[in-house]
C-alpha cells in the first residue's frame, strides 16, 4: 500500500469521524430524572384554636325516694336547646391527630310534674333543672385530607337546680334541694372538615353520665321511717351539636 492510498484512507476516517460528531451534536439532549419531592399535607390540623357551638339533646332524670317514704319514684326525658364555646389545642403527627379540649354549654333544661301517683294526695311534686355543662376531653382522631373523624372522653361537671316537693307535715313544707355541680363523665365522637386554613367546621354527639346525690330534706327536724327524710336524684345527657372552630396563630 503506497503512501497515497495511506492518505486517501486517513482522510476519509477524518471525513466520517467528523459527520458522526455533526450529527451527535444535532441529537436533544436525554432527559434529566429528579426524585419527586416529599409530600406536603395539604392541611395542618396542629395547633391552638377556639370556637362556638350549638344543638340540642335529651336530658334524663331520676327522683328516687330510697327508703319508701312515699314510695315513689319519678323520672324525666326532657328535650333541650344549648349554646356554648370550647377551646383546645391540637397535635398531628402524619394523619394522626391527638388533643386536648376544654368546652362549656348552656343548656334549656327545665320541667316539672308531680311525685309518683302515690303522693298526689299530698300535692308532692318534682322539677328538674339543668343549668349548664363543661367537661374537659381528650380527643383522637385521624385526618384525611381536610376531614378529621375523632373519637373524645374525659372528666365532666353538671350544674343542677332540683326541687323535690314531698307534702308538708302539720303544714310544714318538706323539700330536698339539689342545687350543685355533679362530677361525671364525657364520651363521645364527630366529624370536623377544615374549610379553610384556619376554619373548620364540625358535628360531633357527646354522652354525659353524672354521679348519682342524696340529698336530705328539710326542715331537719322532720323525721321519716327508717331514719331522716331524703331523695337520690340520678342525671344523665344525650347531646348533638354543630360548631365553629377558629385556628389561633399559624
């Protein structure tokens, strides 16, 4: 092989070599992949917020005379309006949701009627009055997207204004007066949907058990068999409600 057809081969590698370079530097570049960015809940349940409410439920009561004075006993299902405020503070940890609540209501309890069919001779009669309820909660929930559903239970306190009228003794009126706040227990649950980031709007239902009072009747002169005059009055409450709640700084 001479040296000219040595030539002629070099240069048309040369040739070649540089259309394929041309041609490599036409082609779009190969796409980049990047890792897709962590997910950032679209609402934060976390936080301090305070809010109102209102409904209505079903207020039950028993008037029990324990020792047969009278023997009789009388009890009470009353419907009832309420109004009433709550603040809480919530903690979300991915779509779990713990938190503490705090709420107050007041409520539209109050009737009357006489004591058991056996005591009608002597004018006896009962009324009951619910004043008002508060409780302090812990509640449990899990978010999905703006939706919270939640489950709630803790300490409660009713305030109550009964009157047990059982007759009058060598006309002397005899009463027993429950007139105070009752310990008990709160249970419950509801739904609360975020409408924006810093309202939501609920629905929950709340049971409220109260513990059961002996309550004397005066004056304390008057004397019943086996041994002094008194009532045990038992209470308890079926709430359901709507409210507000408002988020309190970020």
């Amino acid at each position: 092989m001479g040296p000219r057809t040595i030539g002629c081969i070099a240069a048309a590698t040369l040739f070649v070599c540089s259309a394929g370079m041309v041609r490599a530097a036409d082609l779009p570049a190969a796409p980049v992949y990047k890792a897709p960015a962590a997910a950032v809940a679209a609402y934060n349940w976390s936080g301090f917020y305070a809010g109102i409410n209102a409904g209505g439920g079903l207020a039950a009561a028993d008037f029990l005379d324990p020792d047969c004075n009278l023997c009789s006993d009388t009890k009470f299902q009353t419907a009832f309006g309420t109004a009433g405020a709550q603040l809480g503070y919530n903690w979300q940890w991915r779509s779990a949701v713990l938190g503490l609540e705090a709420d107050a209501d007041w409520l539209s309890v109050n009737a009357s009627k006489p004591f058991g069919l056996e005591a009608n001779s002597l004018g006896a009669s009962v009324s009951f009055k619910l004043d008002s309820v508060a409780s302090i909660r812990a509640r449990m929930g899990l978010a999905v997207d703006n939706t919270l559903i939640f489950v709630t239970a803790g300490p409660a306190f009713g305030y109550f204004d009964s009157v047990t009228h059982l007759g009058a003794l060598a006309g002397v009126p005899i009463t027993a007066t429950d007139k105070a706040w009752h310990p008990g227990i709160a249970a419950g649950g509801g739904v609360e949907v975020m409408l924006t980031d810093t309202v939501s709007l609920r629905g929950e239902y709340l049971y409220f058990m109260f513990t059961s009072a002996d309550n004397a009747a005066v004056p304390a002169t008057v004397s019943c068999t086996p041994g002094p005059c008194r009532m045990t009055n038992a209470y308890s409450v079926q709430e359901a409600r709507v409210g507000l709640d408002f988020k309190l700084g970020n």
